[in-house]
C-alpha cells in the first residue's frame, strides 16, 4: 500500500484526516473567538462539544449501522464510487469516501481529538497575533469546506448508506 493511501486510510489514530481537525481546531478557535468575540472558555467548550457530536456520528455509523463488518464497508464503499461522480471525482484528488463512511474506532477518535485540541491549541497561543484576513481565510475555507462536506453527507444518505436495514442486505 503506498504511503499517501496508508495516510488517507481513516480508522488509524493518525490519518491525513487528522490534519483536517487540527486545521479547523485552529480556524474554528479563530473564528468564534476573535470574529465572534466569544469568551476562550465558551469558545473551547462549543468546539470539543461540536467535534464530540461529530466523532460521535462516526463511531454510531461504524459500530451500529456497519457492525464494524468489513465485508458491509467495503461494499458501501463500491456503491459510492459506482453511484456518485462527486466521489469518483474526489477519488482523483486522493480523497475517499472517509467524511461519512467508516472505518473508524476508539483510536481514530482520539487521534482526531488530540488534533482539534491541538489546533485550538495554536489558536489560542496566536490569539493577540491574528489578522483581520487572516480571520476572512478561515471563514471562507471553512464554509467551502463545510459546503463540501455536506454535499458528501447528502450524497452518502441519497444512497442508503447510513440506513441500518439498507446496510444489513450488502
């Protein structure tokens, strides 16, 4: 397996996904706290509970939705890239199906964990030293990257593939 695919492959402690928390670990802490002017407290607090939430979703889809049957992933992952040019495109940039179809597990979790609390971590320490487009950077990579998140969300749910009865049949 070659390094770039070993380094996509979510379900390790440390991915290429891992940069994606602490990147936006770090635009997140930038965002709420010095455009919003939310309290660091408060600001830390929505973000570790905003990226529970969401590992939260990862480990329910794995464990409950897949049983951590690998034989079911790999068939979900076959139905995305058969059915959906957005993921086939996303293929050939070297990004998989890793937004919304597991693997993932306990280390993942943390490893993502780690990652965010880290790039909060650099937000914080840089907090007095952040420009003002600097700040518009963050916004704007943030909502195209959510944006493209979301249309992968879609495009996993329009296929069944988070639907537990849908799931058990591949």
């Amino acid at each position: 397996m070659s390094l770039l695919v070993e380094l996509m492959t979510d379900g390790k402690p440390i991915s290429i996904w891992s940069m994606t928390h602490l990147l936006f670990g770090y635009f997140f802490f930038v965002i709420l706290h010095n455009y919003f002017k939310i309290s660091v407290t408060k600001t830390i607090i929505i973000l570790v509970i905003l990226h529970a939430i969401y590992e939260w979703k990862d480990f329910y889809v794995t464990y409950f939705i897949y049983d951590n049957d690998e034989r079911k992933m790999n068939a979900a992952h076959e139905i995305v890239y058969e059915n959906s040019y957005y993921f086939r495109y996303l293929s050939k940039l070297g990004i998989g199906a890793g937004f919304h179809l597991p693997p993932n597990n306990i280390n993942n979790t943390i490893g993502d964990t780690l990652f965010q609390l880290l790039g909060i971590w650099i937000g914080y320490y840089f907090k007095n030293n952040i420009s003002n487009s600097t700040i518009q950077f963050a916004i704007w990579v943030s909502i195209i990257y959510w944006l493209l998140v979301l249309i992968a969300y879609i495009q996993v749910i329009s296929l069944n593939l988070h639907n537990k009865t849908f799931v058990d049949k591949l």
